[in-house]
C-alpha cells in the first residue's frame, strides 16, 4: 500500500486549473521530488495531501486515510512553502509546542541538533536570520518523529554548509523508512537526494522516473538540461490549455 497517494486528483481555483487529473503514490521508503516550474501545481499537490485543500474531483490518501485524519496528522511532519510561525517565541517554545501534537515525539535535544540549531535554541523566532528560520521550520516538521515528510522548497535560503547538512539529515530520515515528498527548483537537490522525479507542467504530469531515467531526455547529461527539454516539449499555449 502507497504511504500517500493522489487518484485522478484535480483543483480548480476559479478560472484556474492547478491540477489537471493527477496520480501519484510514494511507496515506504520512497523520497519523491516533484519538481516543475512556478505555478505548476506542485504547492496545490501537496497541500491535497495535507489536507489543507480539498480536490475539486478525485482522491487523495495518506496512510489510507483522508489527508485531514487525525490519523494521518499523527504521522507526518510538513515543512510549507510559505510557513510563518509566532515571532516572540523562542525556537525552544517553539519545538516544545510543536512536539506536544504528537505522541511520540523526538527528544528536544535531539530535534535542535538535527535541524541545526545548537546555540541558536534560545532565541527569538523573529530575531533569527532568514535561513535560522527556515532550520526550525524543518525542526518543526521532523519533531514529531514522523513516518512521512512532506517539503515543499525546504532549502530555499540555506546557505551550502546548511543545505549539505539538510540533504544528509533528509537522507538519514529516509535511511530510516522514512517517506518524503520533496519540492524543489534545485535540480541538483532532486538529483541529490530522489528515488523518482516526478515532473509536473501545468497542471499535469508530464515526465517520471529515476534521476537517471529523466536525464536522458536532454541532449546533455544533466538534469537541468533535461528538465528544459521536457518544459519545451509540454508546455501548452493558453489555447491549448483552454
Ligand atoms: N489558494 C489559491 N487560490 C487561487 N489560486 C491558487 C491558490 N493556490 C494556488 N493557486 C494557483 O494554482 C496554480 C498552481 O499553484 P501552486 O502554488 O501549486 O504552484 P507551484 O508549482 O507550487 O509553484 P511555485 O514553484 O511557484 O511554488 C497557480 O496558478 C496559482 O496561482
Ligand atoms: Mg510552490
């Protein structure tokens, strides 16, 4: 059984077709990026899966259950594209609090030191620099020891120790049965860290596989070259799309 999956999932925003009749399954064990250009859809996709929106047809499971279960909730942690939490809260009180959803969560000490915030606990949420905050954000996706991550562009602003460092706890959760579904702009992050690229253009998706699998689609060997060409070959003009 897939740990979350989308069945023919669509969403409509008024006009706007973020979604146009997806599926996709990440299996145990499996870290999924999906990647695909600004308004592709990936955001809408996960948060579907988190039960923040609801489809506008098909269906959407986690653990085999709605995305909004308590059941579900209990065993994932998210890490959200545009995330603001209270900026008079330390990042300790932040934890703690996070922590408290949950039934088993992490021991704090062992949250601060894999999100990286040793030394840095004590401070005020909104006195952190912007990739500070982004680390206790991931904190806060991981504190309740969950069996399924869901990050949307968890990188953005790290600089490169802290991404390394990011990319190898992401690594250690997923060497532990952990899931992840991973967004990112960083093809070298996807390239880095997937089992399976899952590109989506507009609403659909419209490439899939390996790493390795996905670049063979570009006339050189990397990834970015790829992603260009399968951009190229899909993407439809506002006529088609209607
Ligand atoms: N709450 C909303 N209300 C109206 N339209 C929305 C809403 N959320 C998303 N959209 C629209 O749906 C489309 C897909 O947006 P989405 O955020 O899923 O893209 P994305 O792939 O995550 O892009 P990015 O790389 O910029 O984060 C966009 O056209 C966006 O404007
Ligand atoms: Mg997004």
């Amino acid at each position: 059984m897939p740990i979350a999956e989308l069945r023919g999932v669509t969403k409509r925003y008024g006009p706007v077709e973020a979604l146009r009749g997806i599926d996709l399954a990440i299996a145990p064990g499996e870290l999924v990026a999906l990647l695909g250009p600004n308004g592709a859809g990936k955001t809408t996709a996960v948060r579907i899966l988190l039960g923040l929106a609801a489809p506008t047809s098909g269906q959407a499971t986690v653990f085999g259950r709605p995305p909004a279960s308590h059941e579900a909730k209990l065993r994932r942690g998210a890490l959200l594209q545009v995330a603001k939490v209270p900026e008079t809260l330390r990042v300790r009180e932040h934890i703690e609090l996070f922590s408290s959803y949950y039934e088993k969560p992490l021991p704090l000490a062992e949250t601060v030191a894999a999100a990286g915030l040793k030394g840095i606990d004590d401070k005020l949420f909104g006195d952190l620099s912007g990739g500070q905050k982004q680390r206790v954000l991931f904190a806060l996706a991981i504190c309740g020891n969950p069996d399924l991550l869901f990050l949307d562009e968890p990188t953005v602003g790290l600089d490169v120790e802290a991404r390394r460092a990011l990319w190898a706890r992401i690594r250690g959760f997923v060497a532990r049965g952990g899931s992840v579904l991973l967004t990112t702009h960083y093809l070298d992050e996807a390239d880095a860290l997937a089992h399976r690229i899952v590109v989506i253009n507009q609403g659909r998706i419209v490439a899939e596989g390996t790493p390795a699998e996905i670049k063979t689609r570009g006339a050189s060997t990397g990834l970015e070259d790829a992603f260009l060409t399968i951009m190229k070959d899909t993407t439809q003009s506002v006529e088609e799309v209607a």
